[in-house]
C-alpha cells in the first residue's frame, strides 16, 4: 500500500523558515521521480520542487527558486523541503506526491505534472 505522509507545516512569520518532510512506503521510493506542490484556499494546484531518481539536478517553480531547496533520502524513504525567507504568498497545502511519465522538456510555470499518490499535505501558513 503506497503511502506519503507529509510534516512539519506550520504557521511562521515573514522571513522565517521551515523544513517539510514527506515519510514514503509502500514503493520502491529511489525509483521515482518525486514532486513537492502547495495549493493556496481559493487556488489551484502549482508544482513547487522536483526531485528526479538518484538526486543530482532538482528543479523548482520560478516563484520559490533561490528560497526553497528539495532533497531526497533514499536509504530513509524521506523527501524534504527547506523553505527560507517565507512570504504570506507561500501560504498553502503543501503536499509531495509521485510522478509518472517522462519528465518535460522544460519545468515551465504551466507544466501539469501527473502523478498516481500524493499524501494529505501539512499547512503552511506565514503571516505576521
């Protein structure tokens, strides 16, 4: 049974940090592909950070590039996120979830990410 269960949400200030972390079972996690997105109430979804099989290059949403940083620990099943200098539009549903099918020819703002499992997601929440 694939499982992802996301933690460390949390209600910080403007400028502040936070650490995500997504607990994966039931899968051979270091065979996937693995996305981290956020959806704000009243929003759609929007894809934050990818972490492609066996690290190396990760690839990140223009809105979050230079503040967040994606990893991902095969030997623990875990894929992280290291969201500094928060900002009350970071505010959202964070949630990590399982890509299928090649990646895109280019990880653009419009990309439509598909994916079979995502978890619940953890709250973030930055406001002053």
């Amino acid at each position: 049974q694939v499982q992802l269960v996301e933690s460390g949400g949390d209600m910080v200030q403007p400028g502040g940090s936070l650490r995500l972390s997504c607990a994966a079972s039931g899968f051979p996690f270091s065979i996937y592909d693995m996305i981290w997105l956020r959806q704000a109430p009243g929003k759609g979804p929007e894809w934050v950070s990818v972490a492609p099989i066996g690290g190396g290059r990760t690839y990140y949403a223009d809105s979050v590039k230079g503040r967040f940083t994606i990893s991902r620990d095969n030997a623990k099943n875990t894929l992280n996120l290291q969201m500094n200098s928060l900002k009350p539009e970071d505010t959202a549903l964070y949630y990590c979830a399982r890509l299928l099918g090649l990646p895109p020819v280019t990880y653009s703002s419009d990309w439509s990410p598909t994916y079979d499992y995502r978890g619940r997601g953890t709250q973030v929440t930055v406001s002053s």
